[in-house]
C-alpha cells in the first residue's frame, strides 16, 4: 500500500500522519473502502478486514515515540494476538524532522522490512 509512492502521496501521507489519529482513521476510512475492506479500531491500532471474515488481514500500528521499547514491542504482541496476513508499523521519526514518519511491513515472509519514508 505504501510502496512505490509518487512524491505527491509520499507528502500526503506524511500530512495525514502528522495529524490527529481522527484524521489518520477518516483517511485510512477512504482508503478501505476503495479496497473493499472493513475498518476497526482498537486504541492506536487500525484492523482492516473483509467483509466476510473477522481475521484482521491487515494491521496498521502507530507508534509516536519510537525510544520507547513497549510501543516497538506491543506490534509483536499484536502480531501474535490478532494473526493479520500484513501489518505496517508507521514511525514516527521526530529527529529526523517533525513530518518525516518510517513505513515499516511485518509479515509471515518477514517480520521487520523497511518499506518506505515519507514526509
């Protein structure tokens, strides 16, 4: 989903990400739905899943302050707990600028990929 990106969309994501998590589940709303899935929340988590099937296939994490290590690990708690087929980890990377957010893919194939930057 968040690879390859044009810069345009790179910029885009980066704004939607440096928003409330209000505007971040409106925007992740749209995107679902133009991919045929439904969307749950839990805290700062968003599950999509198909319609027919309650098995999240896809889990997007966000994590704010990346020098905690109980952010970083509850992905792996969630991968664990939850089962998806994909999960993206979005990082916030404030010392790299206040806009500028990691894009991380976990799966069954690999469970740490660097997948893109925006900002």
């Amino acid at each position: 989903m968040f690879y390859p990106l044009e810069r345009k969309e790179e910029r885009k994501w980066a704004k939607i990400f440096n928003s409330s998590f209000e505007v971040v589940v409106d925007a992740f709303k749209l995107k679902s739905l133009e991919m045929n899935y439904e969307q749950k929340i839990f805290k700062n988590t968003i599950f999509w899943h198909q319609k027919s099937i309650t098995e999240p296939e896809c889990m997007f994490c966000f994590i704010k302050d990346i020098s905690d290590f109980n952010n970083v690990f509850s992905i792996f708690k969630h991968i664990k707990k939850y089962k998806p087929f994909l999960t993206y980890a979005i990082v916030h990377q404030k010392k790299d600028g206040e806009t500028t957010y990691d894009i991380f893919r976990f799966s069954k194939f690999s469970y740490f990929e660097h997948c893109n930057r925006v900002k």
